[in-house]
C-alpha cells in the first residue's frame, strides 16, 4: 500500500548489512531479514560476523556484530561484496563498517545512539552524521530509531530498558517497507517465540510496524525497491546454515544405513553447534557424548566405529591438532568414521569466529608416517548435507577414517535448502561379515582394498586390533621390513582407489579455453561467480570446483591441461596450489587472501582480468 | 538359554589367543593374564561379548593374549576409547587395562573422566611404580628419590596414589590386589565385573627388570601377613600372622593396636557401601612403613551408569518423538516453489 508520492523501483537484488552493538540484536534482525526474503522466493546468502567476546563492552568497537545478506531475484552464490544498503546501530558499528558501504550507497543509523559517550568509545572526536563528507559519498539516512521506538511503545507494559530494546525490530521494519516485505513472517516468529512473554511480543510488533509506517511516512525516504522471485526447482525449501545442514546430513547417513549415530566432541567455536544440533535428535537414535578434550572425543569416535555404529566426531582446527595421533589409529585400525573440521583462522586459537581454509595440508599431512585419509570439502551452506552423506558412504565403504572440511563462513552462513524426500535418497549398505571360516581381520576387497568391518558380539571372530604395524591380512603385529612397506602401499591404495567411484572433474564453463579457475571449499561462490562475470565479458573462462581433494578426482591433470593459465584462490597461502604444482607440474597461480573474511566476487574478478591482460 | 549354557562351559583356554607371549620372564603381568584368563570364563558371558582396550606400555600388551575382541591403542587413551565402544554398545563387557604411566601420566584426564562418567567398564590398573616399556624411568607412582635413568639423583616428584586419584573422580568402585594374591584377584575381579558402572582395580605388579621388589613387602611370604590388611565389608579390621592387630581410628588418624588389648568391639568396621568415601580416603592413606596396605574393595556404590544413562535418554526422546526424517526437514519456516513459477 505506498503512496503514490513513493518512487518504486524494480532491482535485480542488494546486499543489505545490520550491525550494531553485540547486545543490539542484529543476528536476529538479520535472520528475520532473511527468512522473510527467503519466504517471498528470493535467492539469498547470508554472512553473520560476529566478536568472539561473549560480551564485550557495550559501545565498543570489539563488541561489534554485524549480520549481511544478499537477496535476488537471480541465482547468487555469495552473501554478496559491498553492501548496498548499511544499517548501523551506534558509531562503533559504523566505524567498523561504513568502509564497506558502496560509494553513493543507503546508510540508515540510529542518530540516537551518537551520544558523547558512545562516540568517545568508538574513537570518534565528534560526530561524524555532521561531517558533509558523509552525506556526500553516501545516501545518508539519521533517523532517531531509539526515540521513535520509546514513542511507539508508550503504552508497553515494559520499562525502558526493555523497551529500548525493541529498537531493532523497528529498524527491521524500516527495512522491510524499503524493499517492500511482508511483515507476517515475522510477526508470525514473534508470536511463537514470545509466546511466554505477551508483553515483549506486544512490543516487538509494534515497534515492527512502527518502523514500517515511519518509511512510509517520511518523506526523505523517497524510493522504495523491489526483488522480484528468483526462479528455483520446484519443491519445498527451508533456510538452513552449513552447520545445521552438516547435523542434517550426517544423521541422514546414519538413518540411511539403519545405525546410531555416536557424535564424539569436546565444543569450540564454529562447530559447536553441529554438537549443539545433534543434541537435540536423540529421538533418531543420535548419541552425543560430551568429552573432557578433543583427544578423547577422537579415541571415542574410534572405539563407537569399533562396535559398530556410524562414528562421528568435530572440532576446529586446534581440536585436529589434538585428535592428529587417533587419528592415525583410525588410519591403522582402518575403521570407518568422519572427522569434521569446521576451519577457523589459525595458527593457534587464532581467529575463533572467522573463517579461513588453511588446514588442508594438515588434513592431507599433519600427522607421523605414511597416513592417507580422503579428504572432502563442502562448497556451500547447503553442500554441507550432501558431503556429510558422501564422507559417511566412502567411510563405511573403504574402511576408512575421512576427513570433512568446512569452515566458519560456510557454518554460520545460510541459503536456501530444497528439502530432499528421505525416501528418495540412496541407501548406505555396510555389512559386518558373520562367516568365521577363513576370517582374516585385514583381507581385502579386490575392488575397494576394504578389510571387513566384524564386530564384537560376532561369535568365532574375537579378533584383536592395535596401532602396531600389521601382518597383511591375519592383522597380527608384525616388524617385518617388507611387510610394513606392502601395508603403507596398500593403505595408501585404498584410498587412491576412491578415485574410482567418484565422479570425474568437470569444469563448468568452455572445455578448453585461456583460464581455468579452480577452487574448493568455501571459495566457490565467489569463483564461480566471478567466471559467470568473465565469461559474461567474453573471456573464455571456465571454473572447476572440487569436492574432493583427496583423491583428486580423474580427469583433473587432463582439464588442468586444457586452459592456458590456472588460477587456484584459497583463504591460506596456498595450499592446493602447492598440491597441483606438485602432483601435475603446472604453473598454477596461487591467489592467497587470510583476512578471517571469504572472498568477494570482485577480488576473484579483477584477478582473472590481470591474469588475461 | 544355550549362548549362557555354552558360556558357562568355556574354560581358560578359550581367552588363550595363539600369540606367544612376550613378557620378561618372572615378569608379574604372567600372573595377572592367568587370573584374568582364568576368571572371565565364570562370568557366563559369551567370549565374543568380552572387549578389552588397552593403551601403550608392557602392560598394555595385554589384548594380544587375549582372545577375545581387542583393541592395543595408544597411549594412555584406552578409557576414550572404551567410553565410545559403550556408548554404542552398551551390550558389550568392556575391560579397560593401563599402566601406571599408561593411566595416570599421558592418559591421567581420561581416567579420572572415565571414572567420573561411571561408564559401565572395568578398568585394570597395573602399578609398577615404573616404566617398563621405555625401559625404566620413574612414573607418576614412583616414590620420592627414586633413582631412574631419568632420574640419576632421584625422583623430585611426589607420587600419586591411584586409589586417592579414584576417590576424587568419584569412583563407584574402587579395589587393590597384587599380582601373586591368585585367588584374592579373582574375588576382586569378579567383584569389578558384577559391578554396574566404572570399576577401578589397581593391581600391585612386579617389573623384574626395572622395579623389582617394588611390592615385596606384600609378597614375600614372611612379611606378607603383616602388612596386608585384607578388607572385608562389615568386619572388623584385622590382620597379622594370626589376625592378632587391628586398625583404630584415634581422631582422625589411624592406629595399629593389638586385639588382644583393645579388643575387637574398638576396631574399625569396612564398610564400602557407605556413600560419603570418608572411610575409603582414609584407608587409601595407609601403608608402610607405620601401617599395612589394604587390598580388597574400598568402595563399591550404586550410581547412574553413563551408558545407561545415554541409552535411557535415546528411548525417552525414541518414544516421545517420531523419527520421522522427512519431518525433521522440514522444520521450521518452509516455502513451495511450484512447477509455474519456474
Ligand atoms: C604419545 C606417546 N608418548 C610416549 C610413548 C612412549 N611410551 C610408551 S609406553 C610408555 C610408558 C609406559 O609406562 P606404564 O604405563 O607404566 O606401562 P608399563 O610399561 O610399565 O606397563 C611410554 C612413555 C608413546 N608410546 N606414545
Ligand atoms: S620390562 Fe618389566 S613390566 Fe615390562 S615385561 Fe619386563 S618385567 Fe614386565
Ligand atoms: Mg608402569
């Protein structure tokens, strides 16, 4: 209903960027903000970036938390470069972010919060909503959120403070009149999740709708935009973050199998949550153990594959550090099970809530001797469910420890997931031979270099496992010098012969042509995205993203060898480049970034173009 | 009935694996597997139901000799391992062995979680007070000054004592034996597997090589009598050649009195069921050179048992909650996009 003074304007998407003090709930705004657009057929992604102080002070430039989304009409693969429009809480919140805006972009702040006091503690000597700079780059919008929020609430039956606290859900419904959404969903959440408290859920809807009819009163704001539905497979979706699609796939694997799930995990930050998730579902036969360390949820993910569960244990890379020597166990033992590793910045604790991707070559190498373990990475918020899936089937099927990789970026980030039908997904077959005659612990599968997953309460095959080197085939301990090299050669075997029930390396783009990007992990939003932009252009640039990166999938060397340059960008100083020029001898080009932040479609972009210039 | 009917028939031989073994000769862990060997077949648990895990050291050796399923790990981890085992089989006999290094140095959180958690398993600890299998240095329970290759001046670490150490962690059950007591181990391991919930049971054992004699004041058939103190839920506490001193409690100490004196009504009464573990703190104190060294059971008490506890918690939510997939998909806000709007 706007009135016919409103200007509207139909635009293919925007990224739109909450922030504000810790205690200033943007998550929640921005969460809101993106289930609505998710709900009214938008293609979304979001980035929530947040302190890892639980509180820190109020005001400060350390308790910032900061919650951006991209929305659209059209297919988009990452939360979007630079904002379009900025929503900042108080100065802290814009300092922090004012230098992502887009030159000439919207940027709504509560001028309110721009006492004496916060400025001081955000560094400003005065403010800077005064500053003539300010509303020159920008679409500058001070509206006295705080003010209008107590106005609207006049009659709450809520003091101040909690009524100060609603500021948020007016901003929100500033925003949501700006791009033209419907309150319900929201007000829908508000009615469940207040159910307890009528009093706070009063309020929030009428700060919500307060801010709605403020945009729509105000004359300064003048345009409001349009996203119209983005076109999808039909079906039914939900928005889900890359931990929670994880939790999803990884009971899924075991439900498709018919076993327990056993999650062993001691927390840490960014993959408590998967704990956090899995805790929830003991109805489906989940068993979470909470552990005193990592080493210990490692040693326990090893025994629960022992008796014969689907074992799973996660962490973040400090948590691997611990777990490196279990590992080697479950690589000796050759016992199936899946290590999660939600990557963080590193080294050490490094940077808790950020992302980065610097622990592949501690997947592939951080432990003693010859240790092969398959390696896969998860591409996306909703990728995290099919690999969690495959990392259990090549587990159960190879009699293999193996390795998930995922990051911060890809953990908190969400987008919509289309809801598979249980029904309509493969089943996972494991047998546990019951045949006593001719049982030797370590024979092998001629395919798949297996061993037989026996175990206890299997009459006639007690067998006994252990670290030491194996005898080939009885398993007994053996020093034997040739049989220690056969072993190494055979672990390392059945893992390379992964290689053969995976798909092949497929680019996306022109099969032969000047540049190829390849990438894994979370970087693939932006490379794909930036090849779509370069081939736009019409540069003939193809993307290869991969899923595996240990075994490298077949017909990798052979698409390498098709495109004049390779380009590998990574948030670490290079791993899989150093991967790729060593195995296949290329000049692969490295493009590093280790800023705790994924990429931006455009930093991927103008390296393409320098590389074609 | 007939897997009970058949276990019950199983003799020592049957948890003989055909791997020699490869002790020291006089080696105490010899004397450990016997009785081990000897008293699980009387458990009337079918053999393929029996696990036992071990970590790293010559004690941990131990698996190998047993046929049974097994697991050698690594080092001080057993009881992890033991704990994701029971938590997806909480159907399984679980037997934790560890050293003292093995236990109490690398793998001292563990155990001390192990026990706290009262996990159903039963976990042997054998003290030698050394490091057999790195060749002799001192260990956690080594005493104060003594000399190792690690050691050349003497230890400067205070040792640790296992049964404190268990007491601490809340164990529900707690016993010592020593490695030549034949039939006193076989009580007190039968006592460790009827448990229900973490059992601890330090077992006193001689490294010939690197420690001998550590324990020789309990096995040496002259001495012995007069400096173990056999406990005994619900009796007086007694011991000597012929049961002629007893333990009295003088405030908050112990002392060794002569029963023909004080007579029996003013010694000490074992009681391991008490909840509060007063009394087994204060036995776990006592040794030489001023007191014997108890063996028997120290505590024994009824706690929730962890795996239990997971598997109560499963078929709670089991029964309170379908385990419908598609429904857990489809939590909360879900859209349709339909065939026309593509
Ligand atoms: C991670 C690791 N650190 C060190 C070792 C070396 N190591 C093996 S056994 C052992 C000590 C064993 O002592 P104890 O547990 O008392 O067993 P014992 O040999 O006396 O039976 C050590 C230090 C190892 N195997 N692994
Ligand atoms: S070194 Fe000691 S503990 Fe180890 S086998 Fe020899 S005697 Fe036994
Ligand atoms: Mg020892």
């Amino acid at each position: 209903m706007s009135k016919p003074s409103k200007r509207i304007q139909e635009i293919d998407g925007a990224t739109l960027l909450f922030c504000g003090d810790s205690g200033d709930g943007m998550q929640l705004t921005g969460s809101q903000f993106t289930a609505t657009s998710a709900l009214s057929g938008n293609d979304v992604r979001t980035f929530p970036d947040y302190p890892s102080e639980i509180r820190a002070p109020a005001g400060s430039l350390a308790g910032v938390s900061a919650f951006q989304v991209n929305f659209s009409a059209t297919p988009i693969y990452t939360p979007g470069d630079s904002p379009d429009t900025l929503v900042a809480m108080n100065p802290a919140a814009l300092k922090v972010y004012l230098p992502k805006l887009k030159p000439k972009g919207l940027l709504i702040v509560d001028r309110d919060a721009f006492t004496d006091l916060n400025l001081k503690k955000a560094g400003y000597r005065e403010t800077p909503l005064e500053d003539e700079d300010l509303s020159k780059r920008y679409r500058l919008q001070a509206v006295p959120i705080t003010t209008l929020t107590l106005d609207a609430l006049q009659e709450a039956d809520l003091d101040g403070r909690g009524k100060r606290r609603c500021k948020n859900f007016f901003a929100l419904g500033l925003v949501y009149w700006l791009y033209d959404r419907t309150l319900e969903p929201t007000l829908r959440w508000i009615e469940e999740k207040f159910s307890k408290a009528p009093q706070v859920a009063d309020a929030n809807r009428k700060a919500l709708k307060a801010g709605y009819a403020f945009g729509e009163a105000e004359g300064s704001f003048a345009t409001r935009f349009i996203v119209n539905k983005a076109p999808s497979a039909p079906g039914t979706y939900r928005i889900v973050n890359g931990n929670e699609a994880s939790a999803l796939g990884f009971v899924t694997a075991a439900r498709l199998a018919g076993k327990p799930l056993v999650y062993s995990s001691y927390p840490i930050t960014p993959a408590s949550n998967v704990l956090h998730e899995l805790a929830k579902l003991k109805h489906l036969d989940v068993r979470t153990i909470q552990y005193e360390d990592e080493i210990a949820a490692m040693g326990s993910a090893v025994g629960a594959s022992f008796g014969g569960a689907f074992s799973l244990t996660g962490t973040s890379g400090p948590g691997i550090c611990l777990k490196s020597e279990a590992i080697n166990l479950a690589i000796m033992l050759e016992l199936p099970l899946v290590i999660l590793n939600v990557q963080r910045g590193g080294p050490s604790t490094g940077l808790p809530t950020k992302t980065e991707q610097a622990d592949l070559l501690q997947a592939l190498y951080g432990r003693n001797g010859e240790s092969p373990v398959p390696i896969l990475a998860a591409a996306g918020p909703t990728d995290c469910f099919d690999v969690a899936i495959e990392a259990f089937r090549i587990a159960v099927r190879h009699m293999t420890p193996v390795f998930m990789l995922t990051d911060g970026y890809l953990a908190n980030g969400a987008a919509p997931w289309r809801i598979p039908r249980f029904e309509d997904l493969e089943p996972i077959e494991c047998t546990h031979p019951t045949d006593p005659e001719g049982f030797l612990p370590y024979a092998r599968d001629n395919a798949t270099l297996a061993r037989p997953w026996v175990i206890p309460g299997t009459a006639g095959m007690e067998h006994r496992l252990g670290g030491l080197e194996k005898e080939d085939g009885a398993g007994n301990v053996s020093y034997d010098p040739e049989n220690h090299q056969r072993m190494c050669r055979l672990r390392a075997e059945k893992i390379q012969r992964i290689a053969d029930f995976i798909p092949e390396a497929h680019p996306d783009g022109p099969p032969e042509g000047d540049l190829l990007v390849l990438s894994w992990g979370g970087t693939f939003g932006a490379a794909y995205s930036a090849c779509l932009r370069a081939r736009s252009k019409g540069h003939a640039v193809a993307h290869l993203h991969l899923r595996h990166l240990n075994p490298f999938p077949k017909g990798l060397e052979k698409a390498l060898s098709r495109y004049g340059k390779i380009l590998i960008p990574e948030l670490n100083f290079g791993h899989l480049a150093l991967l790729i020029r060593a195995r296949y001898l290329t000049d692969a080009v490295s493009f590093c970034k280790v800023k705790g932040r994924p990429f931006e479609i455009s930093e991927v972009e103008q390296k393409i173009e320098e590389m074609l210039s | 009935m007939t897997d009970a009917a058949e276990a019950r028939t199983l003799t020592r031989k049957d948890f003989a694996s055909d791997q020699a073994v490869r002790w020291c000769p006089g080696c105490g862990n010899y004397a450990i597997l016997a009785q081990v060997q000897q008293t699980l077949p009387k458990l009337g648990i079918p053999r393929e139901n029996f696990v036992v895990i071990s970590g790293i050291g010559c004690s941990s050796r131990f698996p190998y000799y047993m046929n049974t399923f097994g697991i050698h790990s690594i080092h001080g981890r057993a009881p992890t391992l033991a704990t994701g085992l029971k938590g997806a089989r909480s159907d399984l006999q679980v037997w934790v062995v560890t050293g003292d290094g093995d236990g109490l140095a690398i793998g001292g959180n563990h155990f001390l979680h192990a026990l706290r958690r009262n996990v159903d398993i039963n976990i042997l600890l054998f003290n030698n007070r050394i490091y057999g299998l790195t060749k002799g240095q001192y260990s956690p329970t080594s005493e104060l000054g003594k000399r190792t290759k690690s050691s050349p001046q003497g230890s400067i670490e205070n040792p640790v004592n296992p049964i404190g150490v268990a007491i601490g962690a809340e164990a529900s059950f707690i016993a010592r034996t020593v490695d030549m007591f034949q039939h006193h181990m076989s009580d007190v391991l039968l006592r460790a597997a009827e448990h229900r919930g973490a059992a601890l049971v330090e077992i006193e054992q001689n490294c010939v090589i690197f420690n001998n004699g550590a324990w020789r004041h309990l096995t040496d058939p002259d001495a012995k009598l007069e400096n173990v103190l056999y406990l005994e839920h619900g009796k007086p506490m007694r011991f000597g050649k012929k049961r002629q001193k007893g333990i009295r409690l003088k405030g908050l100490h112990p002392e060794v009195v002569d029963v023909a004196e004080v007579g029996e009504e003013g010694l000490l009464v074992h009681d391991e069921k008490a909840e509060e573990p007063t009394l087994a703190y204060f036995l776990s104190r006592m040794g030489p050179p001023d007191f014997p060294t108890p063996v028997g059971v120290f505590r024994c008490i009824d706690k929730p048992v962890h795996d239990q506890l997971l598997l109560e918690q499963v078929h709670e939510a089991e029964a309170r909650k379908s385990p419908d997939m598609n429904a857990l998909y489809r939590l909360g806000q879900t859209w349709e996009v339909s065939e026309e709007a593509t």
